[in-house]
C-alpha cells in the first residue's frame, strides 16, 4: 500500500492518460460509464417510488433516501475496489485506469449538449 501520499501523482496520471485515450467507446457500448450507472439507478427508485405529485413531502425524502443510498453503494464499491487494487503490487495501475475513464472531461461536452438538447 503507498498511501495517501501517491494520490496527487495518480491523479496527474489519470489526467494525462484520460487525455490521451478519453473513455473507449467499446465500454460505453459495452459496461456504460459509473454516470449512467447512477442515472439508471436513480429511474428506477423514481418508477418505484414517484406518487407523481400526490405526495411531495413523501416523494422528496424518499429521493432523498434513494440517492443516498445510491451514492452509499457507489461509493463503496469504489472504496472497496481502491483498497483492493492498493493491496496489490501495480495495482495502482489500475486505480489510475480506473480513475482516468471516471474523470471523462473529453466527452462531457458532448453528453451535456445532449442533455441540454433533450431538454
């Protein structure tokens, strides 16, 4: 394990390496991107739980509860993964992969204009 101190350089890594490669197309087509994942998990607690304004008071904290527990169990899955990968020798080679295909800033234009456009 290196430590918190190694952060920094993993980060500038993943900045460089995100720059040079952006997010591989093959795994939006394929796995998505973490975004996405959160985006599906939100729709589905809102299908779930929307009274679809019968109730706000009820439908704003059960959201509030549904992302929270979104945001849990993303986080810790990537908490886990990053104490995994740290335990390995290299393994930071894959939290800076990782972390380069999360940080996406090349296609972010792109998919706010979508956004944006949808809207």
């Amino acid at each position: 394990m290196l430590g918190a101190l190694y952060t920094p350089w993993l980060l500038l890594g993943a900045l460089a390496a995100e720059g040079l490669l952006g997010y591989p197309s093959v795994f939006w087509r394929t796995i998505g991107h973490p975004v996405s994942w959160m985006g599906r998990f939100l729709s589905l607690g809102e299908t779930w739980m929307n009274t679809h304004g019968r109730r706000p008071r009820r439908d704003f904290v059960a959201g509030m509860v549904w992302l929270a527990a979104g945001i849990t169990l993303l986080g810790g899955m990537a908490w886990g993964l990053s104490m995994t990968l740290s335990q390995i020798a290299y393994g930071w080679i894959g939290e800076l992969l990782i972390m380069a295909t999360l940080i996406a800033s090349r296609s972010l234009y792109a998919h706010v204009r979508d956004v944006y456009a949808a809207l």
